[in-house]
C-alpha cells in the first residue's frame, strides 16, 4: 500500500517520479496498538517532502540527494510530545509531567453512544469550545455526566445542535457513509493537497544556497499542531518562520513546546489596527503566510489568500483545517479526534465499538501535507511564477490513512522501548529550560534538516524579519 500511496503524492508534484533508488522507506507498522498503518502513511509523507525538497536542492545546487525514513520514527512523530523530556532540579530529564486539563479532556472526548443506537464524539479541547458542549448537552464536565447527556439524543441531532452552537462534534460514521456523504463525497473529488494559483507574479528562481529554504520567509499563524508541524518543517529546512499569535490566546504549552523548534515567537492581535498594519507590512516581506482557521475568517481581518495575493504577489498561502474549504461542513470548527470520527477510523478503531488511535495521526499528517504542498508550491513559483493557495484538511489526511489500509498488533498499549526513544532525542536549550525532543526524523544525504534556533518563549521576539546571514 505505501506504493499507492506514494504514487498519490508524486502525481500531486507532477513531475513523474524520481529515480527507484532515491526514496528508501525502511521498517512497517504496527509500531502502536493501532489496526491503522499510520506510521507507514507518515513515513510515505515525510518521503515527499523528501524528494520535494531534493527537488528545491537541484535547482538551487543543480543536484539530486537520497531521501530515506524509518517507520518506527515517523510513527514517533505521530505523538511526539509524549517524547518531550525536560530537565529536573537534579539535572537528571524525564518525560514532561502531563498536564491535567489535557488528560481530563481526553477522558471525555471519547465516543459514547447516542439514544439512537449510533455513537456520538463530543470535543471539550479549549475552555471557550467546552462550555458550548456543554451548553447543548447540558452537563457536567464527567464522563459520567457526558455519557449520560449523550444517551439522550439521537446522533444526527445532536451534531446539528452542536454545530448550530460553532462547538465541536460529530456522530461516528463508517468510512462508506462518509464517502457517500456529500461533503465525503466532494472530498473524495479532490487531491489529498489542492493547490491553485490565485495570481500571477514573476518567477522567483532559487539562489545558490546551500539550505534549501535558506532566505525563505513562513508567518504561522497557526496553534496547536496541524499548523506548527507544517511551519515547524519549513524550518527544519531552512525557513526563518515567525510565529504570531496574540497574548492570552489560549495555549496547550506542551504542544506548544514541541512544535515550535526552529521559528520564532511574536504577538500581534488582528483585531488591533496597529498590530494588523505590523501584520501586513511582514506578510509584504514574506513568502509564506499559514494559518489554521475556518474559512472566511482571515479574509474577515483582511488576510484572505486574494487580498495577500494582491498585497505580495508570488505569496504561498496555506490554509489548515479540519472539514476542508468547500461543502456542508466547511464552516464547521474541528480537531484530531473528528477527523478521526467523520470518516470511519474511530468506527473502525476497537475491537467492542468504536476507538480512536493512540496517535494524532490525522494533525500530524496534515502538517506534514501541508509542508509538502507549500514545498511544490515554491518550485512552481520558481520555474513559473504565480501567488498559489495550498489546502489541506484532517478529514482528507484521515481518508489517505483509511485508504492506506490496515494492519495487526499483538498487544494493547505497544511503544517504543527507550533505547529508541533516546536514539531518536536531541537536545535544546530554551527559554523554558534545557528539554529533549525528537530530532528531525527525515533523512537526506546532502542537506539534512536540523533546526538552527531553539524553540522560543511565545511572543519573544521582534515583528521583524531576519537579515538573510548565509
């Protein structure tokens, strides 16, 4: 299956595909307890950018490189942050203490079952989206409480009701009833990464630059880890990616932590008119302007991909989110676990109705998509010119991840021992302390990706880009 589905990525480049000797995925799932290959479709992912970046380095130093991943770390990747360690008073590290408020909301954000005989996904992820579940269920933040609240709606009915609320959730679907729902159904029509051009500008040939996105500029304007993972790659290769957020936005620090290495941090609030000014005097130096909001919203603040387009030609906008830009449910708001529910991998998860993975799959292979498609984005901005608009969704990477097929485990709770954990750590001094964390897990023979700044204390920097210094 990891053939078809590199196949998928290579017809989305359109440059046919690279020699049989310049791609070598090692290892197979499982590596978790899960019936999904989710550490196979990764390790096909972290392979296209692979040869995209190998693409961005022939035309930069003329040259071809080998590209090559091991499953077992991309699986890692898939929930890095449980591999995030950080240092004690005795200097000794170990993994980062779990963050009550995280655990709790897992316990329920789970599928329960509805009045109907169907099952039904609540989310409670952000306080502000929590009380609007709640509010519709009208409940207690228990399991108890949520599972009893649940069991007295039918589960269409109460998707619509949480929907009509802008909260989060949805009924557990099988994969088939997704493909022949119709917002399913126009996901299905599209490339697993859509990317258009929405402007024209001239060619922006690389330089000679031993980095392959060295003088490339990433405003992230995205949280908690579809879009970091995106931005947090472009780093990893190169990009100077400045990080906008806005003080006392809500944060998850954990996550905050890991997806971070490599950019760094500065706040501006968009509903404040000096600050989106700041915002628009950076995006008219910037190559790339990311950000994980519903549709509509930025266009609201006058950050539209068209408007940015107009402001900088040759922009690479990418747009993250959970249902996609188009059909019945783009306007809904959404998370791993959703894209998980939607489209039939919760169905499918467990063995006594359903179960979501032991991974966030869905966040993690959409960042990775995403880097991707903003990765052909600049070689086709390069060779031709043009303002392109990359979107990616968690509904379609949870499609790609189903379609990939299945596997068996032996035995609930599977990880990896801590030899390889600490095989695969490097280390960071940061402004939160010394921390260890997964290294790049991609490979390449000539410029291996590495992130050159540590991972900074959110809102520490100026809102300025960097000289270029090669």
């Amino acid at each position: 299956m990891m053939e078809s589905a590199f196949k998928e990525l290579m017809d989305i480049r359109g440059l046919g595909a690279p020699d049989d000797d310049e791609v070598e995925i090692t290892g197979a799932d499982p590596v978790f307890s899960s019936k999904f290959k989710i550490g196979e479709t990764c390790a096909t992912v972290l392979a296209g950018i692979g040869v995209a970046v190998t693409d961005i380095v022939e035309e930069r130093l003329g040259s071809r490189q080998k590209v090559s991943v091991d499953v077992r770390r991309a699986a890692a990747a898939l929930r890095s942050t449980s591999y995030l360690y950080t240092q004690g008073a005795g200097g000794a590290f170990a993994p980062m203490p779990s963050n009550p408020d995280m655990e709790h909301m897992r316990t329920i954000t789970q599928p329960w079952p509805a009045k109907d005989g169907r099952w039904f996904l609540p989310h409670f992820n952000l306080d502000h989206l929590r009380d609007r579940v709640l509010g519709v269920l009208k409940c207690d933040a228990t399991s108890d409480s949520v599972r009893d609240a649940v069991a007295r709606w039918d589960a269409l009915e109460l998707e619509a009701a949480i929907a009509e609320a802008r909260a989060c959730g949805a009924m557990v679907r099988t994969n088939s009833e997704w493909l022949d729902h119709p917002h399913g159904e126009g996901l299905a029509s599209k490339p697993l990464v859509e990317i258009t051009k929405i402007g024209d500008s001239d060619p922006e040939p690389f330089t000679k630059y031993s980095s392959p996105l060295a003088g490339v500029r990433v405003l992230d304007l995205t949280r908690i880890l579809a879009g970091p993972i995106a931005a947090r790659t472009l780093a990893e290769n190169g990009a100077d990616v400045l990080m906008v957020t806005a003080e006392g936005l809500p944060q998850v620090m954990e996550h905050v932590m890991d997806t971070s290495h490599g950019k760094r941090s500065t706040y501006l609030n968009l509903t404040d008119a000096a600050d989106a000014e700041t915002l628009k005097n950076l995006a008219r130096g910037a190559d790339v302007f990311s950000q994980g909001y519903r549709p509509g919203v930025m266009a609201g603040h006058g950050f539209g991909p068209e408007e940015l387009a107009a402001l900088r030609p040759g922009i690479i906008y990418l747009s993250i989110s959970c249902y996609g830009a188009e059909g019945p449910f783009k306007d809904r708001a959404g998370w791993e676990q959703l894209g998980q529910t939607v489209t039939g991998i919760c169905h499918d998860g467990g063995d006594n109705g359903p179960a979501l993975l032991p991974a966030s799959a869905c966040d993690y292979t959409t960042g990775y998509l995403g880097a991707y498609g903003v990765l052909l984005a600049l070689a086709r901005r390069a060779r031709d010119g043009g303002s392109y608009h990359v979107k990616v969704s968690l509904c379609q990477s949870g499609m790609y991840i189903y379609r990939n097929g299945k596997t068996n485990f032996r035995e609930p709770d599977m990880d990896l021992s801590r030899a390889e954990i600490a095989a695969m750590h490097t280390q960071s001094d940061t402004g939160h302390g010394a921390i260890r964390h997964l290294a790049p897990v991609l490979q390449l023979s000539q410029t291996q990706p590495k992130w050159h700044r540590p991972t900074p204390v959110l809102g520490s920097d100026a809102a300025a880009w960097l000289e270029l210094d090669l």
